[in-house]
C-alpha cells in the first residue's frame, strides 16, 4: 500500500459539491514494509486541492502588519520640527535613514529564516520584534524610572533618543518579514486565480501605511505631548495585531490550495538561499529593465519628497 506523507498536510478526501480535481498521490516518505505484498487491483489514493476561509485572515493579518511597519518607519515625517524640538541635535530625517539601513539588512534574512521556522514562526517572530520597538520608541509613564524619560506637562512621556534608535532598528528588522512574504502567503494559502490579488492587496499596505503616517502624524505630533501619545498607539496598536497573529497565524492550510503546491510539498522544494536567487536576478537578461524602472521610481520619489520638505523649510 502506497504511504502517506507524514503529518496533517493530506487529510482524507471528501466529497465536495464540484468535480475536484484529482491527482495521483505519491509520498516522498518511506514506504511500509508490507508495500510489496499489496494487490495490484487497489485503486490509487487520489488528492484534491482545497482551499480554507483562514487564507483571508491570515492575509489580513500580514497586510496589518505591513501597514503598521510603514506606518512606523514614517510616523516623525509629517512634524519634523517636533520632533526635532524633542531631541535636539537629532533629525527626523535621521531615524528614517537607520529605519531603511536596517531594513536591507533584514531583507537579506528573510529567506533564511522562513526556511528555518517556517512562514507562520516567521510572522509571529517578526511582529513581536516589531512590537517590542515599539515600546523602545514610544514613552510610556511605568518606565521613567527606569530609563530617565522625560514628562512633557505631566501628560505625554517620549522615550530618550537612544531608546528611540534600538526601538527603530528592530522595527527596520522586522519589516521585510512582511513586506517580502505576500508572495508565499499567497501561494501557501490560495488558489491560482486568487493569488495576484492577495499578493496586491499585502503590498499596497505598505504605501496606505505611509499615508497615514502622513495623516494621523500630522494631526497627533503636533506637540511633545501629541508625539509621545502617538508613539504609544501605535505601539498598543502592534501590541494587538501581534496578539492575534500569535494566535491565529499558521504556518500552512491542512491541504494545499493547488496541485502544483502539493507537488512542491512532496519534492520537499524550498526557497533558495537570499544570496543565491540574487545571483541568479543578476544574470538573468530579463532582470535588468524592471531594475532600472525601479531604481527610477525610487530617485524620483525621494527627489521629491526632498523638494517638498526644502520648500518647507524655506
């Protein structure tokens, strides 16, 4: 008798109101001993595809904390001067420099570390990392003892500036566990027809996550006070969102959504190593024009954005 994979990836098939589609199911398992003395008339286990309403809340989960990461990174761009009242000698322009530095460094881990603890780990580890900076970031009255906060009117409490850094570059860690996943939620969780857009709605969360940084920011950081409470939702904000993803997040449905999933399950495929897939980017011919788009994109956008702020200044 053919073997099963081991597990709960394969569960017994069931009928379903539609004609699945049906294909011979092989294991990469070792077989049993009593394969050899089965009768060759025993009809072959067949799989089918499946797909689970989790593949939704798992998707918003991800999209949340892609938002909130970008939020993060861009929460002191829409009141500089505020920022920059508090911390004297510090620009704004700063914190985000060392929020992007850290973030290439973390893009280079993704790849490693989903592979080692799997996607679901992954998620969790990364929002919890992101959740403890934070509280690095943001001032919260029940650590002044502590770490020498300073009170703004009694009200408000900001963390010191070096707090505020280790705060930043945990969250610039964190982010591209979920900037650079949509992808393989995507393809763990849904159907063909369906990945596209569940992969667009993840990365567009990042950009409605800079707009409203830009839009809350510039109602809230208008003062000391309204930044320090503005660090603290947002960090009560990810305190929740990590929560849930703690206890909902999986790592895989119990049955892949399609059949070329299913092959990769038993092949044992994984993502290759960071490094690796960038070699083999570079020398792809057809890597180099969207390359060069978005390097585009990007010198624009930040052209832009120092324009804006020049013409502000002035």
């Amino acid at each position: 008798m053919t073997s099963r994979p081991t597990g709960n990836l394969i569960q017994p098939l069931h009928i379903q109101k539609k004609k699945p589609l049906l294909l011979p199911l092989h294991s990469h398992t070792e077989s049993s001993s009593s394969s050899s003395s089965s009768s060759k008339d025993e009809s072959p286990q067949l799989f089918q595809p499946q797909v689970y309403p989790e593949r939704w809340t798992h998707l918003v989960y991800l999209s949340l904390l892609a938002l909130l990461s970008d939020l993060i990174c861009f929460s002191v761009s829409a009141a500089p001067s505020t920022f920059e009242q508090v911390y004297d000698g510090h620009s704004a322009a700063s914190v985000i420099d060392i929020f992007l530095y850290t973030n290439v460094i973390g893009c280079c881990l993704v790849s490693e570390v989903v592979q080692r603890f799997g996607l679901g780990m992954t998620i969790k580890l990364a929002s919890a990392l992101m959740t403890f900076g934070c509280f690095f970031r943001s001032g919260l009255s029940f650590l002044t003892p502590f770490v020498g906060m300073t009170s703004w009117s009694g009200e408000g409490m900001l963390a010191p500036y070096w707090s505020v850094v280790i705060g930043t570059v945990m969250v610039g860690l964190a982010q591209p566990f979920f900037q650079c996943t949509p992808p393989a939620l995507s393809a763990t969780w849904f159907p063909a027809d369906e990945r596209a857009t569940s992969t667009a709605i993840a990365l567009n969360m990042n950009q409605i996550g800079i707009g409203i940084a830009f839009l809350v920011g510039g109602v809230m950081a208008t003062s000391p006070n309204g930044l320090g409470h503005y660090f603290t939702y947002i960090a009560l904000a990810s305190t929740f969102i990590s929560l849930g993803a703690f206890q909902q997040f999986k790592d895989r449905p119990p049955t892949p959504p399609s059949v070329s999933e299913y092959e990769k399950y038993l092949r044992g495929e994984k993502e290759p190593p960071f490094f690796v897939t960038i070699q083999k980017l570079i020398r792809a011919p057809e890597f180099a024009r969207p390359l060069l788009a978005f390097v585009c994109s990007l010198s624009i956008t930040n052209l832009v954005g120092v324009g804006l702020r020049l013409n502000r200044i002035a």
